[in-house]
C-alpha cells in the first residue's frame, strides 16, 4: 500500500485530514474544531493551539506519513477577473504584471501570483482584450503554514486554495460542462466556476452558515443551540411553522444568490462559452432542508449536492459522516496525484 502524503485542509470551524492510497483507496479520514481565533493569528499562545490541534488530528487518525498537501482559506487569497489588453503570448506576463497593480493590496514582490486566462472579450469601443482569472496569495501567509506544519512536524508538499481542492473532488473527467460550485462552509461561502477540471474563478462571500444560525437566534429570541436546531429542522421550508423560520434566513440566502448571478452575469457578457450549466452544493451547510429547491427556483439552473466520495474507494460506506460534502476540501488535497 504506497501512501506518499495526506490532504490536510485548515478551515475556520473545523481541520479535516484525508488519507488515501495513490489508488484512492481510504485509509483514514476525521476532524477536530479548529481552536477558536487561532487560524491565521501571529498570537503564540494561538499558534501554539493550532499546532496542538493538528498534532492531535494526525495521531488521533493514525496518519501513516508526515507529508501533506495543505489548503488556505478562500477569505486569505485574494481573486478576481480581470481584462488585459489584448497581446501576445510573450508579452501578457507583462501586461498582466502591470494591471496586477491596481487591485492587488500589497505590492506584488510580497505574493505569489497565478494567472489563468478564461477568454477573450471587446471594450464598448471594440478594442479586443483578454479575461484574466488572477489569483495571489501572500508569501507571509504562506510562511505562517510552512511553520504550523513543521511545529506539528510535518512536511509540506504543497499549498492550495480550497476552491482548487474542492473543484478537483467534484468535478468529473468525462464533464466537459462548466459548473459553478458553491462551498456552504461555517462561516463564509466559496463560488468556484470550474470547466475540464480546471479552475477559471473563485470568490469568497464573507457569510456562511452560521450567519443562518445567528438569524434565527436574533429574530426569536433563541440561544444559538436553539437556533441551530430550528434551522437543521426546518431550513427553507416555507410549509413550517408558517414560514417564519424561511423569513429569516431568506435575506442570508439572497445575499448569496445575489453574488452567484453577478458572477454567471459576467461570464454571459466576457466569457460566454465558460457559462455555467449547474450548481454543485458542498460544505456543512449545504444540507439546509430546501435549499437545493430553492436556489434551483432562484437561479433556474439545475442544483445538486455534491458528493466528492464518489472518486475514493471506500471499503464500507456506512462509515463515511453524515455531512460528506464537508470533506470536499481534504479530499481534493489528498487527490493532487499528477500534479505534484
């Protein structure tokens, strides 16, 4: 049984570890609540907790390797598409360089920077131009991994996005489709376009799941627990206790259907043949009882839950954890066989 390395994936509510034969057979999967406050933090008395969290993950699931592919939050990396003047292959790392300018933050000798191009679109004048998907990721912020794995004595192989990671768990080689996955996570949302399993736009939406908790605490008066509950129950079924629990997570959802449409939007003008046909649900929240009914009604594009099982063999299914889209992440890191 060759065993080479683990995906380990750093989310804001939770650490989720796979490990899988170069084959995808399953030999171990689990997670442990990641520490609040901790991701991300320079605090030591939080690195500290961090490190002690993953130690505990790798022991506790009896990790065979010491090697990992790493993910970062899609809220740590900053994306967007951008249009560059249309010119020559030799020339657009430069182009792309100097209009990188205005919308990265820091100055770019301080990132590592990605660049995919998506197609190709005209100004209103008729002036031809490429669509640039750009990715950059502070070195810093990278530093910061390397020195949590190697506390938690591990090796790092490799360090990606987690729209990257989900995007290869979810996607199929024979879908020649683009779909756009959503990743419902604890407390912010994820929109990723893939198409022939590669990437072309991410974004993150600073709300998630537990905003739709929150709600439901605020407009009945419940502790979160409470609240909790009462959205696992009901969710977006208007049928329920007169719809008053729809009421209140309808502006949550919106919020997100909103960003979704502003994203399909700007492919149907800049890059028409990269529209997405389907939505594919992953994360803890994509379970919300009416959910897939209702997003489907609001985008008019076909809506299902993802399942990134289906490419690993696993030996007893009844095993796997109710929330299995969850694991989207770690799966796709512990899946980047060819590209390492």
């Amino acid at each position: 049984m060759a065993i080479e390395y683990f995906g380990l994936d750093f989310g804001h509510a939770s650490l989720k570890a796979v490990e899988l034969t170069r084959g995808h057979d399953l030999v171990s999967f689990g997670s442990v609540p990641t520490p609040p406050g901790s991701l991300g933090s320079e605090n030591d008395d939080q690195k500290n907790n961090l490190v002690k969290a993953v130690k505990s993950l790798v022991k506790d699931l009896n990790i065979h390797t010491k090697k990992a592919i790493v993910s970062i939050p899609e809220s740590f990396v900053s994306s967007r598409l951008i249009q560059v003047p249309y010119v020559d292959e030799n020339q657009l790392d430069e182009a792309i360089h100097w209009q990188a300018k205005q919308y990265i933050p820091v100055p770019l000798d301080e990132v590592n920077m990605s660049y995919r191009r998506i197609g190709e679109s005209y100004t209103s004048d008729g002036v031809k131009q490429w669509n640039i998907f750009l990715v950059a990721v502070s070195k810093l912020l990278i530093e910061y991994y390397i020195g949590i794995l190697k506390r938690a004595e591990l090796e790092p192989l490799a360090i990606e996005t987690q729209s990257a990671a989900i995007a290869r768990s979810v996607s199929r080689d024979n879908d020649k489709t683009s779909s756009l996955i959503i990743d419902f996570g604890h407390d912010s949302v994820t929109l990723a376009i893939v198409k022939n399993l590669e990437l072309i736009y991410s974004q993150s939406i600073p709300t998630g799941s537990n905003a739709l908790t929150k709600a439901i605490a605020q407009d009945f008066s419940l502790e979160l627990s409470q609240a909790e509950e009462y959205k696992k129950s009901y969710g977006l079924d208007e049928t329920q206790l007169d719809g008053r629990i729809f009421r209140s997570l309808k502006p949550v959802i919106d919020a997100v259907t909103s960003e979704v449409t502003r994203a399909i939007d700007y492919f149907k003008v800049n890059a028409a043949e990269n529209i997405p046909t389907k939505v594919v649900l992953v994360g803890e929240g994509s379970y919300l009882p009416g959910l897939v009914i209702y997003l489907t009604q609001k985008l008019g594009l076909e809506v299902q839950l993802g399942n990134p099982w289906v490419g690993v063999h696993v030996a007893d299914p009844s095993k796997l954890p109710p929330l299995s889209p969850s694991y989207a992440a770690a799966i796709g890191l512990a899946m980047k066989d060819d590209e390492i």
